[in-house]
DNA sequence: GTCTATATGAAGATAGAC
DNA sequence: GTCTATCTTCATATAGAC
C-alpha cells in the first residue's frame, strides 16, 4: 500500500532527542495530562524533573518545542504501527491489524493518549505541523478504506473518539488493560460489521 | 422511576443568574471551547463581554464560579431530559428517550459539550460538586440500566465518550447537524442492539 | 454596576557565572 | 549542563471613585 497522502512522507523522529530531554518530555507528558498543557507551567516541569527552569530552557528554547517533543515521542507508536499496516497485503488486513494496534495504545496509555487528543493548545500545535497531519491522515486513510463514505466517516471519529475519550472515562478506570481492550475491540468490530475471528 | 443517587436530589439552579451574569457566562463558555479553561483569562471573558475586568469580578467572586456557572448553564438541558426520562414508563423506553436527547444536545452544541467533558480543570472542578455528580449519576443508571456489567459499562462510557468527542472530530466538522445526529443514533443503536424503529 | 488604578504573584523567557 | 538572578508580561484579585 501506497504511504502518506502525498510523494514524499513527513516523518517523526523521536530518536532525536537526548536522554535529558527525554526526562524532561516525560515529566511534561504527565502534567500536561493531569492539569493540561496551558495549566502546567515551566516550572512545574523543571520541577517534576528535578531541575530549574533555566535547565529546561536550555534544552528547549520554548514551551511549544516541549509540546512537540512530547507528542512526537508519544506518537512514535502509532506511526510504527502504519508502517506495518500499510505493509499489509489487503486492505482488510491492514485495517484489523491497524485497530488492534490503536486499541493497545490507547488502552496501555489511557490518560496520555487522552491528554493529548483533546487539549486545545496541542490540538492547535499539531494541526500546524504537516508531519502530524500526515501522520493523521495515514490514520484516517486505513480506518476508512479508499470509498470515504458519511457512514464511514462517522464511524471512524467516533472509534477514534472513543479510543481516546472512553478509556479514561469513569465508568471504566477500575478496568484492566485486557479487558477494556477486549471490550472495545468486540465494539470495534460491532461498529464495523467485522467477524470476531 | 426513582430519581436521583439518594433520597433528596441536588438540582443545578441554572435559573439563578442574571442577565448581566448571563452575558458573561456565554463568553466564557465560548472562550473555554477555543482555548481551554487554563487558556482564558478573566481578561479575555471581560473583553468578549464589552466590559472590563473589575465588572465581571463583581458578578462572579471567582474565576472558578464562573466556571461552574457555565456548566450549569450548560448542563440545565441534560437536566430536564433526564427529569423526562426518568418519568418514562419502562426502562426501555426512558432509555431511547434519554439517548435521542443526549445526541441532540452533543451534536447542536458540539463545540462546547467537547469543551466542558474533556478540560481538565472542569473535570477536577465539577467532580468537587455534588450536583454535577449526582447528575451523571443519574444518566448512566438510565443508560446502563440496572444490571450494570463490564460490557454494558464499556458500551456506555464508548457512547459517551462518542458524544462528546465524535462530534468535533475532523472528519465530521462539515457534516450538518441532522446528518451527524442520524448517523450517530445508527451508529448508537448498533452498539446497544436496539431496534431501528 | 461599572470604572480606573493598583497589589501581588507567577507566567514565559534570557543573561551570564560556574 | 546547570545554576542564580533578572526582565517583561500577564495572571487573579481588590480598593475605592462615579
């Protein structure tokens, strides 16, 4: 299958940061899903990481590169995860094992994946970066097939919506990670009309 | 159907605010939905509402007051649907009424039903107040009936999680109100297997 | 009920020593 | 690479005049 949405493809790199950083990127990750990102500040950064503010600046010039840093590396997964899909040798195939892969990380990182999907100023960031819109995209293209349909579309943002909205919803927090990801694939698969294999 | 977790219920009391508060209620919400919570100041709420800083200071004590006013406001809907719902005669019944409402609300007030279910600052705020508590409590008994199992959970928070995130998705901004809310009751049905009608 | 003016603190960001 | 110290701007919030 043919990759990205136009000839040349728009990759991440999270293997481009240093140990420091990475630190850093961890510690920005959780705060920014426990109070948002335009509720956490720098120095609740430098300090969850255990350093000064002026540390953190020196290892990323502004707030934004933080931000980008952390959904890079966060998003590593996933674009591991279309390289393969897209290596499939039917759509079909590629869309299931596409969704499995999807459930699985927005299970296992629940509260991140969450974080990150709907907070205002990273949804803005992003969507200003080509390397995530390709990136979304790609997504996008294996879940739908290549007939977009309203039907199809519809369903696609809501498992997306789902994927990264129910799995920190309260009703489920008290779920392990294999059962709500049993459970959301038995609906994935509902939603979709595919075979429970 | 009973009502409520306990025996008195704690009703929101979106009918308590004045015109002037009304105003500033209706900015913020609007400014919460474009930047988040933690990314409005009460700068900006008092400029959207054409006065100054000091005025609004003396309508709300608090920015955390105006913020719970505008979930009130926002939630006085959700309230009388389920007051409805609740007086259904079956289950069955207070449940399909209870979902058509639901979506109605999700899908015509897209933008800030998103807004005001995933802020961190408003969950963490909202889940300080019994009302707001009770509320949600009440709806998912409706939705979830009352044998609550881990699948019936996971379908709930799945539904819940699709009306408040589906419906900002890009891939749906630019369907239209009716199209979305159709789609989103088939797509609701398939999940609860309820019959098409 | 709204204004100007202000207090106090914390935000993002930088300079320069070690 | 990390620190202390500082700059500027903006945050929440208040005092007191009109």
């Amino acid at each position: 299958m043919s990759r990205g949405s136009g000839t040349t493809q728009l990759r991440l790199r999270a293997d481009r940061y240093s140990a420091v950083q990475l630190r850093i990127v961890r510690a920005a990750l959780e705060l920014f899903a426990l109070h948002g990102v335009s509720g956490t500040s720098l120095q609740m950064i430098a300090d969850a990481t255990g350093v000064t503010k002026a540390a953190v600046y020196h290892q990323f010039k502004t707030k934004e590169e933080i931000m980008l840093a952390v959904a890079e590396v966060e998003l590593a997964r996933l674009e591991t995860a279309l390289d393969s899909a897209e290596d499939a040798t039917s759509d079909a195939h590629a869309r299931a094992l596409l969704l499995e892969e999807v459930i699985g990380l927005a299970v296992e990182r629940r509260r991140w994946v969450h974080a990150l999907q709907n907070d205002p100023s990273m949804i803005r960031l992003l969507s200003e970066h080509e390397p995530f819109l390709d990136l979304m995209n790609r997504l996008y293209s294996v879940l739908n097939g290549e007939d977009a349909t309203t039907e199809t579309r519809v369903r696609t943002a809501i498992l997306s919506a789902a994927f990264g909205g129910a799995v920190v919803h309260p009703l489920v927090v008290d779920l392990d990670d294999e059962t709500l990801k049993a459970e959301l694939t038995r609906t994935a698969r509902r939603i979709f009309d595919l075979p429970d294999e």
